[in-house]
C-alpha cells in the first residue's frame, strides 16, 4: 500500500522518531551528540519551531516538536541529511544511515503533551543508559535535564512544560521531576510511539462509525487523539489538499505567483528569478517561495534549483515571506485569487 501523506500545519504538535538503518547506531561519541544538537538548535531558530522534549538514544532519536514557519518535512530533511553527511565524515562511513522517512505523529495536545513529554525523557532510563532519576537530572543527552536546569540548551522551551505544573521554577521543577518519577513502573506506552492503529482488509476505518459506536481509537497511525481530534485533523488535511489543487486546477502556478508579486511590487517579473541580495529582489523571491510552499505545496527543493539558491537560503527566505505579509499588511490572497 503506498505510504500516506504526512500530516501537518502550522502550530501542530508532533511526536518525531528517527531511526538508524537496521538498528544502525547514530550516535557514536559525544562529538556526534553535540553536531547533531547544534544542528537541531540552529534549525529551530530559523524556523521557528518550537521543541518541548527530546532524547537521544544510540540508534535513534525523539523529539517534541510544534510546527513554526517551515514544514516539518523541511525540518527533518536539513536536519537528518546534515547529521548523515557529518556522520559518514567524521566515521568513513558510506550508505543511508537512517531507517526509510521519519516517523511523525500528529497528537492531540491537551490530551497528550504531558504524557509524550514524560515518556520521551524516560527513555535513557528505561534503555539502562542511566541508573536513576539523579543520573538522569544531568544525562546531557535528554532534554530533561534541561528542564531540570542542569544542562543548558537555548533552543529547548522549558517553560512551557513548566507552566504546567506551576507559575514558580522551583516548586514546577520539583512537580515536573515527581510527575516523571511516577512514569517509571508504568508499563511501555505503545500509543504514545505508534498512533492510532485501525485498519480493515487494508483500508482505513471509517473514523465516524467508530465514534457512533462508542470506541475511543486514534484511528490513524498518523495522529494521537480521540476521533473527535482525529476527524477534524483528517478534514484539515483533505481541505488542504482541496485547496491546492483547487489553486493549480485554475492556473496558480509559481510562476503565476511571481507575476503577481512583480506586479504588486512593481518590477519586472524575469528580475525576481535574478541573483543577488538586492533588498527588492529579496523580497520578491521570499513572496514567491513563502506562497509556494505554503499555499501550492512545492518542495524548498524545486525552488532552490529555480532560484540557483541552497534550500537552507530557501527556507530563511519562506520565514521571511511571512514576515514581510504580516509587516505590510498584505493578504495572500492578492497572491492567489
């Protein structure tokens, strides 16, 4: 069965898993641990995503992430790509060093943050990486010791987690670190790493007949959250894709984009696609990629080989675009319709 089409939108909340190939480790000293980090950090500041919780393990990674201005997909390419090449480098190793695509599940965050939150930074005591709960309060690889103020990370939000638990750092520390502790004899969450598993002969279940019976299932293994969650993501997704092709079905190409942003910044189109750093074809082209990737789903891949630029410039150019629409008060729709 073909694989499906991950699920995401600004401001989503994703339970990301990556895995080496074949149980591959990849992380092999404290040099891998630490590029990889760096990575991770300079990604999240330039995307604005947010990261919540996270723990490196030998041969695979978790991570809490709440969607900013790029793609998760974007995210995840430039950061597992980046950390295979220095990888391979530093080792003289050659071949895929992780396992397929990533797994991300979309969850429910009322129901879910606080459990994910646990269960990922559980995990270097429950792989005997650490002996107790005070090895892990200053394990450098987890974000727990983050949020317990031992190890420094700028990138990670601690303070979201926090305010859970109370609006004073000490007394939310100590309440965060018992609510942890409680996790220990708990038995292994399958749900919090697999989604929701419900298929019939092949296909998805219907996720309203499952509701009207009064079966509480994730029923997608995309997403983690009751059907009522579940159903309005599914609707969002299809929307989505409704849209786009409704877009495209009309003429909204990238191209028809770049006309329209030439227009509206009075320049001529064949001047957007030129190279350089002028202030004006700058702005043109993070339109152009923000409305591209955003509205008619093009890969930051494409338009770095239409615009002769990295997809790292790309990207910066799409957090850009957002920017530049919300400074200027400009609608998307001047773009689009």
């Amino acid at each position: 069965m073909p694989r499906q089409a991950r699920i995401d939108a600004p401001g989503a909340l994703h339970h990301v898993i990556g895995r080496g190939v074949d149980r591959t480790t990849i992380f092999r000293d404290k040099k891998d641990h630490r590029l990889f980090l760096d990575r991770l950090g300079t990604l999240l500041d330039e995307t604005k995503t947010a990261c919540y919780a996270w723990a490196l393990m030998p041969n695979h990674f978790h991570l809490l992430l709440r969607t900013g201005t790029d793609p998760l997909s974007s995210v995840m390419r430039r950061l597992m790509t980046g950390h295979a090449v220095n990888f391979n480098l530093r080792h003289d190793r050659r071949g895929h060093l992780f396992q397929n695509r990533y797994k991300s599940i979309l969850c429910q965050e009322d129901a879910y943050f606080l459990e994910l939150v646990r269960y990922i930074h559980l995990n270097p005591l429950r792989a005997g990486l650490v002996g107790d709960m005070n090895d892990l309060d200053r394990y450098p690889f987890s974000g727990h010791a983050v949020i317990m103020g031992n190890v420094m990370e700028s990138w990670q939000d601690t303070e979201e987690v926090l305010s859970y638990f109370d609006t004073q750092q000490g007394p939310a520390r100590r309440s965060y670190r018992d609510f942890v502790a409680r996790g220990i004899e708990q038995e292994r969450r399958e749900d919090l790493t697999d989604g929701g598993l419900v298929r019939n002969h092949g296909e998805w279940m219907p996720v309203r007949k499952l509701r009207e019976a009064g079966l509480r299932t994730g029923g997608d293994q995309r997403m983690l959250g009751d059907s009522d969650f579940v159903e309005r993501m599914l609707a969002t997704a299809d929307e989505e894709f409704n849209r786009r092709h409704a877009l495209k079905s009309r003429g909204i190409t990238v191209d028809a984009v770049a006309a329209r942003v030439a227009s509206l910044l009075d320049m001529k189109v064949q001047d957007i696609w030129l190279p350089g750093r002028y202030q004006r074809t700058v702005t043109a082209r993070s339109l152009v990629c923000y409305v591209a990737v955003r509205e008619l789903g093009e890969t930051m891949r494409s338009l770095a080989g239409r615009f002769g630029i990295s997809t790292v410039a790309v990207s910066k150019a799409v957090a850009r675009g957002a920017k530049i629409l919300e400074e200027k008060g400009i609608s998307i729709d001047k773009l689009i319709s």
